[in-house]
C-alpha cells in the first residue's frame, strides 16, 4: 500500500513550480489531488500531467485563493467531488517586490492577499473536514525572507512572517484534533519565481549559501512529504526550513 493511498490532498498553487511538485509527490505516492491554480491551463495541465501517470488520481480547479467566496465555492466543489481533504498545502504565493519609500498600496494587498489571507481561505474552506479526518495535515509554503525580512520584500516578508504566527496560532487550536499544522521556510529553489533573477545575483546568493547551490522543487515536495506522512505526526506548530543552511 502506497503511504498516501486512502488521502485526498488539496495543493493551491499547483500549476507549476514548488506547488506543481508537490502535487506530484503526493500524487506518486498514492494520494488523490486537488490541483488548484489561478488559470484554467495551469490547473489543468497539472491534473493532466499526473493523470497521464496515475489515472484518475487528480482534478483541477482553478480560482483566486484571495477571493474568499470563490475559494469557498471551490472548496464545496472539491470536498463534493472527493467527500474529504486529508491534507492541505497552502503554497499559493506571489511578488510585487519594491523598496518601501516605492512601494504602493496594490503591491502591499497583491502580495498580502495572495500569500497570506489566500491561505486563511483555503483554510475556511477546508477546516471542517480537516478535523473531521484523523491525523489530518495543513502545511503552509512560507520563505526564510518571512524569518529574516529582505530589503525590497517588505510586503513578501510581512506576508510569509504572517504565515508563520498563523501557522502557530492553527497547530494550538488543532492539536485536540490530532490535526498538525507546519510550515515549510524554502531558501532559493530554482522556479519561474527565481528564474528572472541575473546571474550575478545568483552567484551573489550562492555565496551565502553554505551547501553552495540553489535547491531544487523536489527538495521542497520531499520535506512535504515528510510533514505529511506518519513520520510528521508528533511535529505541528514548527517551521521547518529547507535552504541549504543560509538561515542557521
Ligand atoms: N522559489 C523560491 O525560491 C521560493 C522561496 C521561498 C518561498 N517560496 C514560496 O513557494 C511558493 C511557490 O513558489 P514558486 O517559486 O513555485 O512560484 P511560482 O510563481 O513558480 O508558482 C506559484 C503558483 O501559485 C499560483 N498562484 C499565484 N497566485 C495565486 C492566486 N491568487 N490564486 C491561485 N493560485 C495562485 C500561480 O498560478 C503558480 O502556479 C510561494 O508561496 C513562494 O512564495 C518560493
């Protein structure tokens, strides 16, 4: 029996990227998924790619984690078409990266919005099923920028920061349920979010980074698996960082 057969996952954000492989990791290992995204293609190709492999195993639905309507619609639609959730990973996320004299109000609530009351929709959405199941999971994609806060990312820090104290304020509330609740603080992996970076800020980082090299999506989807199995099921509230030793 895989480790997540009888688990129904829901990723935000799964359309490519981190979220993109953990949906896929969850997936090849048994786990029905909830592929949501912002665009309809996104979406769809992530349920597709992993169909192709696992068939049957993924639906795709694509909607703004910031609306909390919606997000509650799509949530109605997702536990209708699969009666439950068993884990959910809050991993949709977004930049408007400016200096703070720069910085205007739609960068502050694009970011906030997306990042940060993004998951405390998906959370509503699902909450009632989440502890309903025995040992469910919520894993929230936070950042080390939200530990040590990064020149032109105030509004990204303060959004993935937040993450982390709703993170904590979760594990408390859920714990009588046996619902652990963690988030994941990657460093730099290599995504459509880093790509744009020059490589002389790549090397720059590289350099601040003691295992010498960016990571890669895997190594956040392993660390996921990791919180999300039985191997996690004594861990909630923690931040678990995973960025080649740059925040020690
Ligand atoms: N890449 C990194 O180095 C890094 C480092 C630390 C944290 N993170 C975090 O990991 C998560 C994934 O990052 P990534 O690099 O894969 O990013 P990405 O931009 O490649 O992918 C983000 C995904 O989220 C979706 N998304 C964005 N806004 C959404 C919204 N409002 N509603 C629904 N879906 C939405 C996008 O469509 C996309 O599929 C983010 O939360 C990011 O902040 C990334």
């Amino acid at each position: 029996m895989s480790k997540f057969s009888d688990k129904v996952a829901v990723v935000t954000g799964a359309g490519r990227g981190i979220g993109n492989a953990i949906a896929k990791k969850l997936a090849s290992e048994g786990a029905k998924i909830a592929a949501i995204s912002r665009s309809v293609e996104n979406s769809q190709s992530c349920a597709e790619e992993i169909n192709s492999e696992f068939p049957d195993v993924a639906r795709s639905y694509s909607v703004d984690v910031s609306n909390h309507d919606d997000m509650m619609d799509v949530g109605k639609k997702i536990l209708n078409d699969f009666g439950k959730v068993d884990i959910l990973v809050n991993n949709a996320g977004v930049t408007r990266d400016n200096l703070m004299l720069r910085m205007n109000e739609d960068e502050w609530d694009a970011v906030l919005n997306t990042n940060l009351k993004g998951a405390f929709n998906s959370v509503k959405a699902f909450q009632r099923s989440l502890l309903k199941q025995g040992g469910a999971r919520i894993i929230n994609i936070s950042s080390v920028i939200g530990l040590i806060g990064n020149a032109g990312q105030a509004n990204y820090a303060a959004s993935k920061a937040g993450l982390i104290g709703l993170t904590k304020s979760l594990a408390r509330e859920f714990a009588s349920r046996s619902v652990t609740v963690n988030a994941i603080a990657p460093g730099f992996i290599v995504t459509d979010m880093t790509d744009s970076l020059s490589d002389d800020l790549k090397d720059g980082i590289k350099s601040k980074i003691p295992l010498g090299e960016l990571g890669d999506v895997d190594d956040i989807a392993n660390a996921v698996e990791f919180l999300a199995g039985s191997s996690g099921k004594y861990i909630t509230g923690q931040v678990l960082t995973v960025d080649g030793g740059m925040v020690i």
